[in-house]
C-alpha cells in the first residue's frame, strides 16, 4: 500500500464509543450484549470505523445515575474517542447509522411509540407515547467529542430517574448548537419505569424521583450558563473494574466490547 493511500485511510479512521449506561438490568442487559455483537459484526457500520461497546454498571447503592456513568464513559475513553454514542440498554438497534457526525444527532426514530414499560411496584404495563422527535434527545443519540466537551458533558444532578436528556438537549441549544436527525429503527425492551408509581385501581402517578428531578431541572435553568459548573469539570468516580469480554478484527477496524463497573 502506497504512503498516499494510507494517509488518506488514516484520515476516514474514526473511533466510535457505544456506551450503555445499566444497573440491575441483567435480562435487558443479556439481550443487549448478545444482539450487539451480530450488529456490529454484521458489517452495519463503515469499515474504517473502530468501535467499542462500553456497558457501564454503576456500582454502589446510591439512586441510579445516568448522566454521570454518561461522563464516566466519556473520561475513561477520552484519548480514543472522536465520538460517542449514549445507547440505553432496552434499545436495540435494528437498522440504524452509527457513523460519525460533527453534530449532536437523534439516531432513534422508529421505536418510541407505544413503548412499553412498565413501573417498579407492580407488574402492569404502562405505555408511553414520546412526543415528537424534535422535542426529546433520548434513547440512542450521538455526541462528537468537540460537542460534549463544550457542554461539560452531561449533569450529574440528577438522581433515579428523568431529566439528564432533557438537560443535555438544553445544553446543545443554549450553545446554539443544531441537532440532527436519522431515521433509525430500534426495538424497544419492557423495563421498569422509575418514573412512575402506582395507585389504587393500577392509576399512575409521578414518581418523587419524577417530581425532584423536574424541579432539579427548572432550578438549574434559571441560569442558562449553569452547566459551566456541573459535567466532566467536576466529575469524580473510581473504575473499580474493566473486563474485556469481546473483541475482533472487523474488516479493516476493530470491535471490542467491555464491562466497566464504577464508583462514585
């Protein structure tokens, strides 16, 4: 191969981190896992792009965090990354384009409606219909590395359920930054939804988690600069272990899966 010819591969090479934020969701998890092997096996993405599918576990009994295994994703891959996709672990891809993006993208489309969860408490389904794509930032969504580091990131401020997509969907505007939009087709997993609790006569009500972190969110608000204080600049957690448990050369890339359990 010529000098020109591997410079200008060199220069198609992307390194796309998945991250898949989870706690006690060990048969959403399974599903997952298995699934994203074949897809990405499954020449579904550009050949010159390495990938590698981090599930972060949190590891302490604190409320679940999303935004903050989000930053901890980011921070442990910072020198590899040029981009990251968030993938919530009860989405799995069917047909969706993972390529690279210099813009914040929605990759889910086909998928939100009808999405069957259902609360914590009780055995019943709860079905939610998402509003319009162009309100949420959710569920599979790309970040290029310039993008999430000009928004700190995601909040850590919210804890259990809700509201860190939201808040990272008002990070990107307030930055005047445009969201993209792809037509991605994702099948939905049932999970418990924290969100929510359940009454009398199986009538649903908003969690606390719910409630607290919406008022969380209208606070930090007021001031539109409030994620200068509060993302990866002031984000501390300990890796308290990194596995390898996948990896392979896919055509001319590479694709490795690992299970990274963190503290904070």
């Amino acid at each position: 191969m010529n000098i020109e010819l591997t410079d200008q591969i060199k220069n198609l090479e992307k390194n796309l981190i998945v991250t898949v934020p989870y706690r006690d969701r060990e048969f959403q998890y399974k599903i997952f896992l298995n699934h994203i092997k074949t897809y990405f096996n499954d020449d579904k993405l550009d050949k010159f792009i390495n990938v590698k599918v981090c599930f972060l576990e949190q590891n302490n009994d604190k409320p679940f965090n999303l935004g903050s295994l989000n930053n901890a994703a980011y921070m442990i891959n910072e020198n590899f990354l040029d981009y990251i996709v968030v993938n919530n672990v009860d989405f799995l891809p069917l047909m969706s384009d993972y390529s690279f993006s210099e813009f914040p993208t929605l990759l889910i489309k086909h998928g939100f409606n009808n999405l069957p969860m259902k609360p914590s408490k009780k055995d019943c389904k709860l079905v939610v219909t998402a509003p319009g794509i162009e309100k949420i930032f959710l569920g599979s969504v790309l970040l290029p590395k310039e993008v999430f580091k000009k928004v700190n990131g995601y909040s850590n401020s919210y804890w259990g359920w809700g509201f860190e997509d939201t808040d990272m969907r008002n990070r990107l505007l307030k930055n005047n930054i445009e969201i993209k939009y792809r037509n991605g087709i994702y099948q939905p997993l049932i999970h418990d939804n924290l969100g929510y609790d359940v009454g009398e006569n199986n009538n649903f009500s908003l969690s606390k988690y719910h409630i607290d972190n919406k008022k969380i969110f209208d606070e930090k608000w007021q001031d539109k600069n409030n994620f200068l204080q509060d993302g990866i600049n002031n984000f501390k957690f300990e890796v308290d272990s990194d596995v390898e448990i996948y990896k392979n050369n896919r055509f001319n890339s590479i694709f490795e899966i690992r299970h990274i359990k963190v503290n904070f």
